[in-house]
C-alpha cells in the first residue's frame, strides 16, 4: 500500500534525554531512546537475556540498562557491554540487540523493519517552520484511520474562530494524507501520517506547514486535539463493529544460547576487518599523539572499557592500542599513541606518516583487560601511556557515579594525555608527577595499603612499576583475583630453545613444536586458525586452555596464581617444560 | 510518631510511604494481612475504619483514613516547603482536590484490575480496564498540554503538589492489571519525572529512574 516503508514511530519531544519510549510498528515493539550525544536508538523491545522489554529499562545517556538483571547496552550499536552475573568477564562482542534505521524528520521519529532508501521528502514541508499536533492513538486499524481523515475539517492556523474552512484533499499516499484548509485569505496544509501500531491499533501523527507562537501556537494545538479526538471517537465506534483482527505476531529471531552465556573470542588470526578513517590527529600531550578513528561506513562494534585494537600500519606492522572513549561514544574510537624512542617504527610510523584523512585497517577490537561494575571501590594506576585502557574505564565507573580513583604518574603536566576526558573525571583524577623509582614504589605503597574485600584494582604502565605494584600488592594482602594488570609489551627474553609435542584434543591432532618455532606458528603452519593479536605475551588474545601437562610460562598476561594453575597458557610465547602437552583446542 | 497500617503491595499505602519519605517524616509501620488473610476487615481494624479499608494512620491519636485525605493532612501538616500542598493558594488547592479525587477513580479501575489479575478480585476486569484508560487519555492530554507550555507536573505550578503523588501508585502498576501504558507517552515521561523527586523510594513493581542529564 506505501511506496517506502519508513513509518513514523514518535515525535522528537517523545524522547526526552534520560528517556526510554515505548514505540511499535505492525506489530513490533521498540524501546526508543536519544543518547546524550543525540543519536536515537531504535532497537527491538526486548532485552536478549530473558526477554525484558527493554523500554522499562533506564538510560544513562550512553548505554541502557535492562531492569531485571542489568544487562547493558551501547548506545548505537545495541552491543552488550556489561553482564552483572559475569562482572569479570567481558560479554561476546557478538551479543548485540537488534537495531532498525532511524530518522528524524518534521518533528517526528521515522523507523522502518526493513532496510530502507533514504526517507522521501514531504511536498509542503518544512523541517524549520513546522507545527507538530500531539499524536492521536487510537484503536482501530491504521486504513480506517486513513479514510476517515479524507473527511477530517479543521481551520487555517490564522482563521481558528471564522467561518467554516473549506477543506481539500491536497495528496494522498501510502499512510499519509495532505489536507488544505482555506478560509479567506488564509490556509494551511496539514499532513497527516498513520502509523500502524498494530493490525487493531494505530497513532495519526499530524504536522501543519507552519509553527505558531504562544497562546495561538496552543490554541491550534487544542483545536486539532479537539477535532481529532473526535474523529477518534468515531473511527473506534466504527472499529468496535467490526471483527477483530488477530494481532499481528512478528518472528523475533531467537539468541543462540551461547551467546547469551560467556564470552567467546570470535575473531580468528590478525584480521584487520574494517577499514577506518583518521577523521583527527593531534598532539593531546607532549610525544602523545591522539588518533581519531571514524568508519568509513556503517558502525563500529561495540567496545568496552579496557578494549583493545590491532592497527594495521602502513609499514606492515601490527600494533595494540586501547579504546580511550567513555561509554556510549560508538561514532568513532579515539587511540593514544606515544613516540618511543627505541621505536620498532610502529610509533613512529603513525607519529610522521599516518595523517588526517588516511585510511587505516583494525580489527574489531578485543576486550582482554575486563572491568568490573560491582567493585566497592577500584583503583586505577596509570604510568605514563597506560593511561588510556584506564581512562576508558574510569569514564566507565565515573559516569555511572561507582567509585573509584584514577592515578596518573608521570614526568610532568605536559605529559598528561587527553586532558579534556581526564577534566570529566574531576576529584577522581590525582596526578603524580615527576617521581623517581623509589619514590613511585613509596607511593603505590601508599595507595595500595589498605585493601577491602571487593576493591579491585587495574594497573598498566612500564613493566618494572608494573612489577613492583604486584609485589607491593601482594605483601598487602591483595589477592591476585583483585589486581589486574595490563603490559605495553612483555619485556622479558624469550626462550624458545625448548622442542615439545602438543595435543589437540577437540582437532584429534598431534603436532611436534621445535625449537625456535611458537606454539601459535606450528598451530598456524598446520592449518588450525587461532585469534591471537600483541604475538608477544602481553594481551591475552591467544589463550588455550591446558588439559594435561605443564606449560613453561613467558608471558606477562597470566597472573601468579593461573600461571602456578598451570591450566591456561598464551600460545605466542609460552611452551612446554613437559615433554607433551594437550591442549583443549 | 506517625502509625501507618501498611500492607507492603497496595499502591494506596505505597502513596503515603512516598510522601513521607520525601518529606523526611519518621513513622511507624503496623503491618495488616490484607492478602491473603483480609485483616483490614477484622474487628480491630474496622474500629479504624469502618470501611475495611487501607490505608488508615494514628498520628498521636488523630486517627485517619483514605489515601488522599491522608496526604492532604502529611503535607499541610509536615512540609515546611509548603509546596506540596500550598495552603495559601486557592485555586492551586482548588485544582489539587479536583486530582485528588481524579486519583481515588484511578483506584477504582487501574487498581481494581490489579486486584483482579494479581490477587483474584471478582470483579469486571474489562470494565475495569476500560475505566482506566479513559482516565489516562484524560490524565495524558493533560499532561501532554501542560509540557507545551513548560508545565512539568500535574497542576499549574512549577514544582510537584500531592497530586502527583496520588495518581502516581497505580499509574505506573497499571500493566499489573494488564493496562498497557504505551498509548500514553505523556504519562511516561511525567513517571520519570516524579521518579526523580529526591527522597523518591520504590515497591514492588516501580522501578528506580536513571539519574537526569545534568546541565
Ligand atoms: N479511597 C480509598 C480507597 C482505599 C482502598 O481502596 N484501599 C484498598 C487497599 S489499596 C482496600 O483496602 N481495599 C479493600 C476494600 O475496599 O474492601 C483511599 O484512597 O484510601
């Protein structure tokens, strides 16, 4: 019956900042909100945990959280970010709620349940001088509505007390009918557009050709209530006669069951999956360059506090920057890049070459440094560069009002990267500037002395302050569970001189890994792929799991008390001290 | 000290615990079996109040029933804003009492359907339900136009009065009685709005709002 399917759902002013409205279209529901960034979220009406509808839940201006059993969700990509009953884990990025297209047009909110052209123009009107009446539900079908507002009268916004307006169809298609009411000299256009809600049930959302001020602007609006109140009144007499018509029942596609249980690593080998534009670059401190990221088309996928991207350079090189944005910021990832000085040509490489408007490939980005949400308190400790996985999640904490501290040690204020998100942090943020080794020790000392059950702590920066923050954490009691480390990079010498066997149990193969070859490369060479992303020991991406045997440790990702487990293992460096090992793979 | 015969899942008890915890009042609890044992109709509880009805309070002795007048009396009593129910102001009184019964017609239809989907009430539960939604087209335009001219809250003033708190309850527990609320975006946004009064508290059924944007 309508040439697109675009269909309002609401009206602009429905959605309020902070607000989740309830919309639905042929059937289905909508939980609709407005992110603080402005964006509007159209997204199916139920939470993928246990089917909650979602427009119960309550929006923080960049995610929206499911009332039950909080569940949260990005703003824009409707990816899950946060699963309360797994606070140590970071959801599947494959978690993600269904989306439908959004647009706001004449005052109104336009969705569609299917991919759509772009939204038709209107003949007559104008998104800088509109007039939008309040939308009139009713119950009765949405082609009842349509014929009885072939007859609807109403008068010209100037000429509301005279004399009976003449009132002509001026279009009429699809949904919407266009009416002119002329009285004198004066007229007015009214389109009215019929939203089907329902096979019973549906909103005429009406917008004049121009605004009005004060008491007239009111008076307009009452008359047009008045009117179409009743002709609401008798559409749903005529409506009531009529058989019922069954509900429309739409097919809502079912969650597979692992996705909505724990997390998986879903990407496989150093993919660069999507191609990104540096929209800017700039110096956010000094040697520390600020990257942002913006796609070429489409959206981002999720991320979450603490993620992590591989860029691929234009040298060839791969490297692993952390998501710096605050929660719901999904238009475009923002890195920080320091200038090393002993620089491989990574740093270098996006320092000199890389400039705005350059395309870039990444991956979809991996989350293997996890925030919890239900910590009594966290601190994070930054050195240097490691602010920015910390300053991600410190927004995080920050904006849903948990505590937490942000410690930032560094040379001096010049060295103090993405001042204007540290400025949202306001007391949360302590800087520490300046201080030697010894004096950095006295102050972790300091900071970490008093731990309470449920504080969790989060600590990237150099390698030797990470070293002795772990050391001094453990002298003060901090379990390993509550201290989580990020590395740049695993400093340490690699001993690749051991020859060993490896298992794999799910694949039924047997593979022999000599000297001078990794786990990971003879995994590879063999056919089997595997996510993997630093091929250093430091991030955490190609973990497997250990069925039998005893690894030989040599990354810097596993914590004291995994690596003694000795049921984990990060197949880019680590090997075996056992003459076999069997891997759950 | 204030004595309130409560039963923790009536909308109308529910209107008085809100209010006196916006005003920061202390008071009492007395428990009453209303479900399933019909404690507020037994003897004791019918010297109260001879209806058999929730709620009822004893404030030192002045005993009093029904939801309303009971908020009419906290707040003119207890709020030393004045604003919650402006003694000062006729027409604004004037109008609060108009919504104050508008509340009480709220009971009779979208807590009565409640009654009959959660606690088996015979009663008709269609005209219960058809009751509820005329008044919420009402309460909704209503709110709709007031939004229009920067109004936020039930009657003409730039703050909430005890009105908003008596339709309040069983507005927003309406799907309990199988009263959809999604016709009324109006009513939506208002909940919100009075889920942010500092000092708001929840039951069963009502859910916290998100804190607002700041700026
Ligand atoms: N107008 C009264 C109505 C109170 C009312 O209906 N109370 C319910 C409990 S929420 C009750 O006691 N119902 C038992 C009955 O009416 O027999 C008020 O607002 O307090």
């Amino acid at each position: 019956m309508s040439s697109h399917p675009w269909h309002p759902i609401a009206a602009s002013h429905d959605l309020p900042f902070r607000h989740v409205f309830h919309g639905q279209l042929f059937g289905r529901e909508f939980a609709v909100w407005r992110a603080d960034d402005g964006y509007v979220n159209v997204w199916e009406n139920r939470c993928l945990h246990r089917g909650v509808r979602l427009s119960i839940g309550v929006s923080d201006g960049r995610e929206l959280k499911c009332q039950y059993h909080g569940w949260r969700y990005s703003n824009r990509t409707a990816g899950c970010t946060y699963i309360p009953a797994h606070p140590a884990d970071a959801p599947a990025r494959t978690i993600t709620n269904r989306t439908f297209p959004a647009e706001e047009r004449y005052g109104l909110v336009w969705s569609s349940l299917e991919e759509a052209a772009a939204l038709p123009r209107v003949a007559g009107l104008d998104d800088a001088n509109l007039l939008v009446l309040r939308g009139m539900p009713l119950n009765a079908p949405a082609a009842l509505a349509l014929a009885h507002l072939a007859d609807y009268r109403f008068q010209p916004n100037n000429a509301i007390d005279s004399k009976e307006a003449l009132v002509s169809i001026e279009a009429a298609e699809g949904f919407s009918i266009a009416l002119r009411a002329r009285s004198g000299s004066q007229e007015t256009l009214a389109v009215f557009f019929v939203q089907p809600v329902d096979s019973s049930r549906s909103v005429i959302r009406g917008v004049l050709d121009r605004n009005a001020e004060g008491m007239v602007r009111n008076t307009i609006l009452r008359h047009h209530n008045e009117r179409l109140s009743a002709l609401r009144d008798r559409v749903e007499r005529e409506a009531a006669a009529l058989p019922a018509a069954p509900p429309i029942e739409p097919v809502y596609e079912s969650v597979a069951p692992e996705l909505a249980e724990m997390p998986s690593l879903s990407a496989s080998g150093r993919r660069a999956a999507i191609t990104v534009q540096v929209a800017r670059k700039w110096m956010t401190a000094n040697d520390i360059a600020g990257f942002e990221l913006r796609p070429i088309r489409g959206l981002l996928p999720t991320f979450q506090p603490g993620a992590h991207i591989d860029v691929h350079l234009p040298n060839g090189q791969i490297r692993q920057y952390s998501i710096t944005n605050a929660p719901g910021e999904t238009d475009s990832y923002t890195i920080g890049v320091k200038r090393e000085r002993d620089s491989k040509g990574g740093s270098s490489c996006l320092h000199e070459t890389v400039r705005e408007g350059d395309l870039l490939a990444i991956s979809e980005p991996r989350n293997n440094f996890p925030l919890r949400r239900d910590a009594v308190k966290t601190l994070f400790i930054a050195g240097g560069i490691g602010i920015t996985p910390l300053i991600a999640m410190a927004q995080a904490l920050s904006h849903m009002s948990l505590l937490s501290e942000l410690h930032y040690f560094a040379q001096d204020e010049t060295q103090l990267a993405f001042p204007e998100r540290l400025a949202t942090l306001g007391r949360a943020l302590t800087s520490h500037l300046g201080l030697n080794p010894q004096a950095t020790a006295a102050k972790l000392a300091e900071l970490l002395v008093d731990y309470r059950p449920d504080m969790h702590a989060y600590l990237c920066g150099p390698a030797p302050m990470l070293e002795v923050a772990r050391r001094i954490a453990a002298e003060k009691g901090w379990p390993d569970a509550s201290v989580h480390f990020e590395y740049f990079k695993n400093t340490k010498a690699i001993d690749d001189s051991s020859s060993f066997e490896i298992a794999l149990a799910r694949s039924a193969v047997t593979l022999r890994v000599p000297a001078g070859s990794t786990i990971l490369e003879v995994m590879r060479g063999n056919g089997i792929d595997m996510p993997s992303s630093c091929e250093q020991g430091a991030c955490g991406t190609c973990v497997a799991t250990v069925l039998e045997g005893e690894p030989d440790h040599q990354d810097v990702y596993l914590n004291d008390a995994e690596k003694r487990s000795g049921t984990k293992i990060m197949t880019c460096v680590s090997r075996a001290c056992s003459a076999r090992l069997v891997l759950d793979l | 000290m204030i004595t309130l015969y409560d039963f923790e899942l009536s909308g109308n008890c529910y209107k008085l615990r809100l209010l006196m915890s916006i005003l920061g009042v202390e008071y009492k609890i007395v428990p009453v079996d209303f479900y399933p044992g019909r404690e507020h109709k037994s003897a004791t509880l019918l010297k109260l109040n001879p209806l058999g009805q929730l709620p009822i309070i004893d404030d030192d002795g002045l005993i009093l029933r029904d939801a309303q007048a009971i908020l009419v009396y906290l707040a003119a009593r207890y709020d030393a804003s004045g604003n919650w129910y402006p003694r000062d102001n006729p027409a604004l009184l004037g109008e609060i009492g108009q919504w104050l019964a508008f509340a009480d017609g709220i009971t009779a239809t979208a807590s009565a359907a409640r009654l009959h989907d959660g606690l088996f009430y015979d009663l008709d539960v269609e005209a219960a339900r058809a009751g509820a939604h005329r008044l919420f087209r009402i309460l909704d335009e209503h709110l709709w136009f007031g939004q229009q001219v920067g109004r936020d809250w039930i009657c003409a003033a730039d703050h909430p009065t005890i009105s908003d708190i008596a339709c309040f309850p069983y507005v927003l527990l309406s799907e309990e009685g199988g009263i959809s609320r999604q016709d009324y975006p109006a009513i939506r946004r208002w909940g919100d709005r009075v889920k942010r009064v500092p000092g708001f508290i929840v039951m069963s059924g009502i859910f916290p709002a998100g804190p607002a944007r700041a700026i």
